[in-house]
C-alpha cells in the first residue's frame, strides 16, 4: 500500500508485514474452525494501539472488509497522517480513530484481537539504532525506556481488560526483549513467537485466557 509517512510517524518496515500477516492467520484460522474456539466469520473488532501511519489498520481494513477496526495514537499529528493515509486508499469509513495514551477510554472486555507495533527499543540499545531512524523518525515511538519492555509492560494489563475471553493479542517486537516479553504474558494462553526473515523473533501472539 502507498502510504504518506512525515516525522510524526515511523516509516513501515517490511518486519511490520509479519504482524499484519500473523492477525491474518489467527484470523483464517479461527473462522474456519481450526481453533478449539472457533471466531465466527463475521463481526470482528480490533483495535491497532499506536498506529502511527495507519499502516497496520489500513492492511487488516483492506484484508478482512467485514471486520470493525479501531486505531489509536497519543499523537495528534501522527492520527492526521493516519486519516489521510485512510482517506487515500477509500478506508475512513472502515476505521474508527481514537486519541490516547495505548487502550485508555476504550470500553472493556469487547475486542477480539489488539495488535500493535510498540515502542521496543531500550536506551541502552541506542547506539545500535539507525541514524536515519534517531535523526528523523519519533523518538517516542522508537524507545520504550530503559529496558524497551516498559510500553509493552502497560498494554498486556489493559489488553486483558479489553479482550474478550479467548481474544488475541499480537505484538511486534525483538529479539532482544523475546524473554521479558513472555514473562509478562504469564497466564495467556497459546503464546507463540514469530520470526523474521532472519531468523529473529519479531513478533508475539497470546490469547486472554479461556
């Protein structure tokens, strides 16, 4: 998809595509009844935290047409991107925007799958970053905090809040983090860890508990 991107947001990367690609799956999976609990074909709700460019509610939006997405960001600037972005492809109908700090002022216990892209990266890992990345794209969605676990540490609690039992979480995230990660998902079912193309763990799914 052509997306307009501007220092307000990141710019997508192709490891983001294994997010969208793992949604798709757990989606395809669930609705053709290779889950223990099956999802009906029809009446998703997700929700994409941190959208930035809109790029991962703009791909599931276009992939699955009867699903309600909703997409929020705490960044003004970035949700004006995201609204155009949605308006270019005919998808601003399709999306419900929202500002705010991760899930808060969403309602409870109803989506069926939050995924998102968060801020992963440790500040002690700075130096490994790209300089275009630290020169021109938002620092606030690059560094998490000390450890790059502490955005991700907030949204599993409000995820379990908003999820309907049996709902599934996916998360990008890296190699780097994979181990903290799980530890926060304590008692979730179902995790599993996707890979890249390089064989790094990129991206984490779990489901609220049944």
């Amino acid at each position: 998809m052509d997306l307009m991107v501007t220092p307000a947001v990141l710019i997508p990367r192709p490891e983001t595509e294994h997010v969208v690609e793992t949604v798709l799956e757990l989606v395809h999976r669930e609705t053709a009844g290779g889950e223990e609990h099956p999802h009906p074909a029809t009446g998703w709700r997700m929700v994409d935290v941190g959208t930035g460019s809109g790029c991962i509610a703009l791909a599931l939006a276009k992939e699955l047409p009867q699903t309600e997405m909703h997409a929020t960001d705490i960044s003004l600037a970035a949700l004006e991107i995201a609204r155009v972005n949605a308006a270019r492809h005919q998808l601003e109908s399709r999306i419900h925007f929202h500002r705010g700090d991760l899930l808060e002022g969403l309602p409870e216990n109803i989506f069926d799958l939050i995924v998102s892209n968060p801020p992963y990266v440790g500040e002690a890992e700075e130096d490994q970053v790209q300089l275009e990345v630290r020169k021109f794209e938002p620092r606030s969605a690059v560094f998490a905090g000390h450890s790059g676990t502490e955005t991700i540490a907030r949204l599993v609690p409000q995820s379990g809040a908003r999820l309907r039992v049996g709902g599934w979480l996916v998360m990008e995230i890296s190699g780097t983090i994979v181990d903290a990660t799980k530890g926060l998902l304590t008692g979730w079912q179902d995790l599993r860890i996707v890979k890249d193309l390089q064989d790094i763990p990129r991206v984490v799914a779990a489901r609220k508990k049944i």
